[in-house]
C-alpha cells in the first residue's frame, strides 16, 4: 500500500500476526491444521506458563501452543485429525489449571441471533432449525442455545450474509440480531474485584496484627494488657494475634495452598509454593509457641504470626495491581473494535440503477457487494470502492498521513477511515475479519500472547531455592538433634524450658524463616509500583515492569513523523504576492474562498489570513463554489475569477506561470512545504508556504540518544521529500518513507532480527502494529486511544523529551531491582549460617525464630526503602540544561 492507500490494503495478515509478535511461524505442510485460543485460570508465574506449554505439547496432534501470562490465554495449532479441543482442555486440567474455550473479540465471521416472541422452544424445533440451517449455502456450523432462545451462525461471507441467515429464520420465527457481552472484559472485572476484595479482607486482619506485635508493645502503657497472662505463659497479645491470623492464613491465603499443591503435583516450584512454605513456617511455630505457652510456666517464646499476614497482604497487593494492568493492555482490542460505526446507510438499488429505498442497518449485517451511503463527516463501516462521488477521506488512522485524500468513483475506502466532506456511495468489498481493521485487530491480539520474562530471575531462583532451604532446615535440625541426643555438645548450651529436640527444632525453623521469599517477592514489584508512580508523576504512564525490563535494553528509537516529532497541524510560514494585489486583498479573498472547504491547509490559510486581519468582516460574495480535487478550489468573487490551489490546477485552467512564483516554489519545496496558488481572472495573484512544523524538542531528544549510544531512525507513510527534510532538520540519518503500518511492522522486525532492541514512538492508529511489535510501543499522549493502549509507554505530555526520562527511568529501576535481589539474597546468604546456628558453638549467638522473623521483615524492609529512593528520581534533561 502507498500512502495514498492506493493498493490492496486487505492482503491476509493471519500468517504475519505471530511474527508480529515476536514469534516464529512454523509450516505445517500437507496437514489439516486448526486453532483454538482458551482462556487459562490459575497462573502466577512464567513457570506456569511454562508447565502448560510443556503439557500441552506432550499432547498427540498439537504442533505448536503459545501461552501469554499477562492475557491469561493460550493459543495452540493441532492437527483435528489426531485430537480435539477436549483432550487439549483435559491436559491443561490435569497440568493444576482451570481452562475455557473463547472465541475472537471480533465474531468476524459469525451472526449471533434472538428469536423473540416465545419463552421458551422444544428441543425438536431448535434441532429442525440447526438441520435447516445447516442446509443453507454458505453456513458453516451451527450453535444453539435452546434456554435462552439463541443461535450463533457461522458462515463463508463469499456465498452469504448475516442478513440472509437471519431472513431464512425470520419465514417462521420473529428473529433480531443481538451482541454479546465480550467475555474478557466480564472475567476481567472479575479477577480484579476478587483480588481488591481478598486484599481489603487480608488488611483488616493483618493491620490488628501488626499493631499488636510491633507498634503497641513498644509504647506503653498502651500496650500493657497484651502481656496479661491467661494461663500460664499464654497472653492475650498471643490469642488475640493467633485468632486475627488464621482467617488470613487457611482461607484469604487458600489459593496459594491450591497453587502449590499443584505446582508439587508437577515436580516443579513456583512463588505460590515460596509463599506457602514461608507462612506456614510462620504460623505453625507460632502455634506451637502459644501451645507451649499455655503448657509451660516457664517458656519465654515469641510468635511471628504478622509475618505470615502481612506477607499474604503483600502479595495480594501486587496480583491486584497486576490485574488491573491487564485489563488496560486488554482494551486495546476494544479500542480497536469501536473504530468501526454502530451503523450504516444501505441502499437498495433497481436493475436500473436506480435508489429505491435507504435503511439504517447495524454494520454487523453488512454484506458482500451490498452499496452504503456515506455521509460527511462519518466514518466508513467496511472497506470497499466508491462507485459514485467524490471527496477528501482522512485516512491518517491507516497511513500516517494528516492531509486528507481524494476519493473518487472507482478508488478503494477503508473501514474505520472518515469522510470529511461529500456524500459517498461504497460497495462493500471486504466485510468481517477481512477489513483492514480487523486485520490490525488480529494482529494486536496475537501480539499480546508474546511472553514477558518480567519476573523471570525471580521464578528462576526459586526453581532451586525452595528445596536447597528445605534441605538446609532438615540437616540443620538433624546437626543438632542427633548431637544432642547423642552428648556431642554439653547440655549447658541447652535454654531452660526446653529439650534437645525443640533446640533443634527452633534451628530449623529458624532457617526456613529467614529464608522467606519476601523479600525475594517484593524485590521487583515494590520497585516497578514506585517507578510507575514516579513516571507519572514526571509524565511517562509506564503499563507495569515489563515495559520497564526492556526499555532499558533499547539501544534504536523508532519515530514516526506525523504529530510525533512534528506538531501534527499544518501552518502557514510565509506568504508572498506577485501581481500588485494588497494583503488585505490577498487576506480578503483567502478567507472568502478557504472559509468554504474543510480541508485541513483551507483552515490553515483562513487562520493565516483572519491573523493577519484581526478585524475582518466578510462582505465579500462568494458565487458557483467548484472542488477540484487533488488540485484545489475555483469560484466567483464578484466580478472576478478566483482560484485557490496547486500548479496542476493552474496549468489546467491555462493560468501563467512566472519565473518568480517558480522560484518560491522551488525554495519551499526543498524545505518540504506544500504551496498553494492564488490566481484572479487568470493571473497569479501571490502564494503561500504551509508545513507541519518540527516540534521544537525533537533536534534535542535526537542528539541526547546519540550521546547515549542510541540510534535514532525515522518511518512514516509521509512521502520522500517531505521525510527526508524533517529528517535533516531533527538530526535523523537513517529514513525509511512512504511505509504503510503492515510496512512499519517489517521495519522493527528486520532491525530486531540484526540484534538490535527498537522502542517504537508513535501517535496514530496505523503505528499500532509497530508499537506492538517493537519491545517497547512508546504512544504519544495527545495521539489515539488506539495507540495508547496499544503501547507500553505513554507520553502523557506529548513531549518528546519523555522518550529520554522513559528509557533513563527503566535503566534506573532494573539496577534498582538488582539491588534489590542483592539485598533479598544477602541476608539469605548471611542468614541462613547463622540461623542454622553456626556460630552458637563459639560465641553463644543463637537466632531464634522470633529474631529470624525480624530480620526477615528487616529484609523486606530494607527493599521497600531501596524501592522507594526511586523518588528522587529527576529527569535527565532538568539535570542537562
């Protein structure tokens, strides 16, 4: 496609959607091969994911599965021949997870159909209906819903039609079409909800508790009727702590027992099974020192039952978050989706061509061949050729290109595009997934089943770290049982009140205490929440720690042109006169003709010349109004003879050209600016220069990326001329112009596959499948929804300077996160030693599982502090100017 969009834009994208995402497609020749997407419940970690691909390719016939953990979806190629949607289901199942099938956000291909007027129908009814229907050329299958009174149709659009499935049920039963709900959308809000309520539930239990162990203890008297004994040594501080903890530990934390469980149940270890093991170590020594409290007048022990909740609380935070981030990268699909009008115009038409009747039908019944009627000023249903009209189409949500395009009888229109001005009838050529709209759809959707590796290092570590510390405390309350039984160590070095095997047992535990992965947990996201609050704060919208984890990397910013590093509305820089005539004249007669188009260099001119005549007054009469299109505009003024355009309209109408104007237009022209003509009664009367200027940043951010070693390019569907000199202009050398968005996507895609990692800057709806094949889709603030969703980062400003703070932001918090392992894994590594009580032999320094707890929380602590100096974070251009 060129940018005037003049080729097929409707080629099969389906084969590049994968690739788009980053992954490779694999053949499978000479196989009947199907695909079927399930919706995935019950992952927490890329070694789920994992687990399931693993799983899913053990199953017969399936020859590729992709799991995406942010979507919670699995999309997987198998051979119908050898197995079915059932038996991939049944493995997923038995892998520990919950599985549903889903169908595509856009029922491309499918009418879904009420029957209304009847409660309820016989199954024999519904049966003869589907057998019927299935008869009819061109159905595909058949789905009923008998309770509800519903069908879903499949059909080929080639040999028939929405309308056409639902007129064949309407000759025996009232039939209307119905939309339903998006189901991702419904599960979404329902995951969040859950997590926001878990949390708020987990809050209320775990605050008490905190308060209890750690804040009242320390301020008597306040804190003094904590330590009122029941019995013995039992206290009410320990009941009142034990009571607020259970709830939180057996039933607000129960799906990190179901997670583990299964995650054992597949030989593998996952941060539910970190999560499990390190609370329960928590709570059950707790309870046996309130057991031993209640049974013994002399134990002096200390639970830790806060540490067990407050580290549930923790990590119910972060899947809350995270749920929520989900559910705005999901939007981008209905974004995409909305483009699209409710409704269209549908003409019926004689043999003789002639318009019998006009009917506003929803798009969704829109057929083949079927002849719309499209209004100024709304936005195209389906792609298809204009067979009567004419007018200018913005068509800059495909092309990139803010000028508007001359549609005439016989030249393609593209579904989502507007019709700026003129009346248009289409044929429609591509309805359903075959639009360009839906292409980019699929392609986003594929997009986002590409893995994130954002926590990766962490599942990673805990391959191996849950059985080293589990093995660690079995040998350490061996190496201290056993000696003990045995007499190796004196009895001396035995505390009062206990025996040699609480000794050991308090080593033990000890040891997996201090091995809690809470701070292991909270290394990445406390990190990543803090850095995407500062973003904020500092204009850069950063959609969670995966963007973050690969900006960082980039080492090529890709930038389109068009309102990204330039402002995006064109302007008038000079104007020049030629034959005598006045500015006012000039001013006069702009405004006068301009004020009559919509054209976005019309209003530009009229800006200019109302700026330039800051108390004008039409009085001027404006008579037989002509369009030309491609070249400009011609009418009356009075007496006169007015054209307003191009040269080619001022050849055609036998207008002289001088040798001054062919110079102006040979020096503006260099500079890339469009010139407009204004000619009376066959004379040029004066011109004017329009551009879309540079934004003022972009020369800066191109040079600072240079210093940081990165290399800046340019890729936009603008032409070559025009491309080349804002390139120069902003210091780019490298350029690749008249690119469609298919166009763009390949162009980050051949960058990556030379080694480089591409950020993607972009504004428009035609940089969506760009911004989601680059590793990083910056969107700039001010440009679509479509866009914005679609990318990682958003630039709230719209200043290009963000590009800086974004990439410099990333690079601080993934050594931030770095930090903070060193921190998690430190204390571990110093801790454990001493906890398994190595250096009580010497020194008589013991670490009971009380201090263990401490120093656990003084971990955790100590990351959220490394987290939180993010905040002094400052842009590196404050710093640089």
């Amino acid at each position: 496609m060129d940018v005037n969009g003049r080729e097929d834009l409707n080629r099969p994208f389906l084969q590049e959607a994968m690739e788009v995402a980053g992954i490779k497609i694999t053949e499978f020749p000479d196989q009947e091969i199907a695909v079927c997407r399930l919706k995935i419940k019950g992952m927490t970690c890329t070694s789920c994911s994992e687990s399931i691909e693993t799983s899913l390719l053990m199953v017969e016939g399936v020859k590729k599965a992709v799991v995406g953990l942010a979507l919670e979806e699995a999309k997987i190629n198998y051979d119908p021949n050898v197995t079915n949607t059932t038996k991939i289901i049944e493995a997923i199942v038995d892998a520990g997870f919950e599985a549903d099938p889903i169908g595509p956000e856009i029922d491309a291909n499918k009418v879904h159909i009420k029957l209304e007027g009847i409660t309820i129908i016989s199954s024999e009814d519904m049966a003869a209906i589907k057998q019927s229907m299935e008869l009819l050329n061109g159905v595909n299958h058949v789905e009923t819903n008998r309770e509800e009174c519903k069908l879903t149709v499949s059909y080929d659009p080639n040999l028939t039609g929405p309308r056409s499935v639902i007129s064949f049920i309407s000759d025996r039963y009232q039939a209307r079409l119905y939309i339903p709900e998006r189901k991702r959308d419904t599960e979404r809000n329902h995951e969040i909800k859950m997590y926001r309520n878990l949390f708020f539930w987990s809050c209320l239990f775990s605050i008490p508790v905190f308060v209890f162990s750690m804040v009242l203890p320390m301020i008597p008297p306040y804190g003094n009727w904590l330590s009122y004994k029941i019995h013995n040594m039992l206290t009410i501080g320990m009941v009142s702590r034990w009571i607020l903890c259970t709830p939180v530990q057996f039933f607000i934390g129960r799906r990190f027992y179901v997670g583990s469980y299964h995650a054992i149940r597949r030989k593998s270890a996952n941060m539910d099974v970190l999560v499990a093991l390190g609370t329960n170590a928590a709570y059950f020594y707790s309870v046996y020192t309130v057991t031993k409290a209640l049974l013994s007048d002399k134990f002096e022990g200390q639970d830790f039952f806060e540490t067990s909740t407050m580290l549930i609380s923790f990590i119910l935070l972060g899947k809350y978050l995270e749920s929520m981030a989900k559910g705005k990268t999901s939007a981008a699909l209905a974004k995409l989706t909305d483009l699209a009008p409710d409704t269209a115009c549908l003409l019926t038409i004689n043999m003789e061509g002639n318009i019998i009747s006009e009917t506003e039908i929803n798009t969704r019944l829109i057929e083949r061949n079927d002849v719309l009627k499209i209004f100024p000023g709304s936005k195209f249903p389906v792609d298809g050729i204009v067979v009567d009209g004419q007018g200018y189409v913005n068509e800059s949500m495909i092309t990139g290109e803010a000028t508007p395009v001359v549609k005439n009888v016989g030249d393609r229109v593209i579904g989502g595009t507007v019709n700026e001005n003129g009346c248009l009838l289409i044929k429609a050529t591509h309805v359903g997934s075959e639009t360009a709209l839906s292409q980019i759809v699929q392609i986003v959707e594929a997009a986002q089943l590409a893995r994130a590796p954002v926590q990766r290092l962490a599942d990673q570590i805990s391959k191996f770290f849950v059985p080293t510390v589990v093995m660690v405390a079995v040998v350490t309350w061996f190496g201290w049982f056993i000696p003990g039984v045995t007499g190796i160590y004196p009895k001396s070095w035995i505390p009062k009140a206990m025996d040699e095997f609480e000794l050991a047992l308090q080593f033990g535990i000890s040891v997996l205490v201090v091995a809690c992965p809470c701070a292991l947990g909270l290394a990445t996201p406390t990190a990543v929440m803090v850095a995407t609050g500062k973003g904020a704060s500092q204009g850069v919208l950063i959609k969670g720690g995966n963007a973050l984890e690969k900006a960082h990397k980039v080492n090529t910013v890709v930038f389109d042109k068009t309102g990204t590093l330039t402002v995006g509305k064109p302007e008038v820089v000079s104007a020049k006169l030629f034959s005598g005539i006045s500015i006012e004249e000039f001013c006069d007669t702009a405004i006068a003709v301009e004020g009559n188009s919509e054209h976005p260099i019309a209003k530009a001119i009229v800006k200019y010349a109302k700026n330039r005549l800051p108390n004008y007054k039409s009085q001027t009469v404006v008579k037989d109004f002509e369009v030309h299109p491609g070249a400009g505009v011609g009418c009356k003024v009075g007496s006169k003879t007015v054209l307003f355009g191009n040269k080619k309209l001022m050849r055609s109408s036998n207008v002289a050209l001088i040798p001054e104007m062919e110079t102006y237009f040979s020096d503006n022209e260099t500079l890339a600016r469009t010139c407009v003509l204004l000619a009376i009664d066959g004379k040029v009367a004066g011109a004017v220069a329009v551009t879309d200027p540079v934004k003022p940043e972009a020369a800066r951010v191109v040079s600072f990326l240079r210093s940081m070693r990165i290399t800046s390019i340019m890729v936009t569907g603008d032409n070559w001329s025009t491309a080349t000199a804002i390139a120069k202009e902003v210091g780019i050398e490298n350029v690749f112009a008249e690119t469609d968005p298919m166009g763009k996507a390949d162009r980050i895609k051949d960058l990556q596959a030379n080694g480089m990692v591409v950020a993607m800057v972009g504004d428009g709806i035609n940089d969506s499948p760009a911004l989601v094949a680059a590793d990083v889709g910056m969107a700039i603030g001010a440009g679509t929804d479509v866009a914005i969703e679609a990318a990682d980062i958003v630039l709230i400003t719209s200043n290009l300077e963000d590009v800086i703070t974004a990439i410099d932001l990333s690079k601080r918090t993934i050594s931030r996160i770095r930090l903070n392992y060193v921190w998690a894994l430190g204390y571990n590594v110093l801790g454990v030693p001493v906890a398994a009580g190595i250096l009580f032999p010497f020194v008589g320094i013991r670490l009971p599982p009380w201090l263990a707890g401490a120093c656990m929380a003084a971990s955790s602590v100590s990351v959220v502090c490394s987290s939180l100096l993010l905040q002094t974070y400052k842009k590196p251009f404050a710093v640089s100017r």
